[in-house]
C-alpha cells in the first residue's frame, strides 16, 4: 500500500492520480490519495475516473475540512448493473 499526497496539485490530480496507478501500483495493490475537496466536484470525478481506468474504489472518506482520501485497488472493479423497468414496474 502506497500512499500518494495530490493536494498541491489542486483540482488537476486526476492525470497524476491514474498515471501513479498506471506505473507506481501493482496489481492487486491498493493505494491512498488524498486530495483537496474543493466544491466537492472532485469526490465524484475521482470515483468516475478511478471506474473508467478499470481500477476498483475501495474507500472514499473526508479526512479533515478541507481535504478528502480515497483507497484505490488495483484490480478490476465490479461491472455497475443497471435495470431497466417499465412504467408499470416490470423489468
């Protein structure tokens, strides 16, 4: 486990954050990001963007006022299911 501070870079962490799990993390190994919340933008983005590189999100937690941490694993996330029902609640 690998822990990564990305506060400096602001709301701009996100290419950082994925190349870090791209090059610095093993499969199967997890790693702590802790990054500024800002407007609060930035949770959703991270877990949108930590799905759509393939990597699962293990935790996500405000970790004081102004900043917020993220546990990342290295491995394939679960596929999201998505049911579809009809307007008379069938699926």
């Amino acid at each position: 486990m690998k822990r990564y501070d990305l506060r400096p870079l602001k709301d701009n962490f996100y290419d950082r954050m994925l190349e870090l799990m791209d090059k610095d993390i093993v499969e199967g190994e997890n790693a702590i990001f802790l990054f500024e919340i800002g407007d609060f933008s930035a949770i959703q983005k991270s877990s949108d963007a930590i799905y759509e590189a393939g990597y699962t999100m293990m935790n996500s937690l405000k970790f004081n006022e102004v900043d917020w941490t993220i546990v990342v694993k290295k491995t394939k996330p679960e596929q999201k299911v998505i049911e579809v029902v009809d307007e008379e609640g069938e699926k």
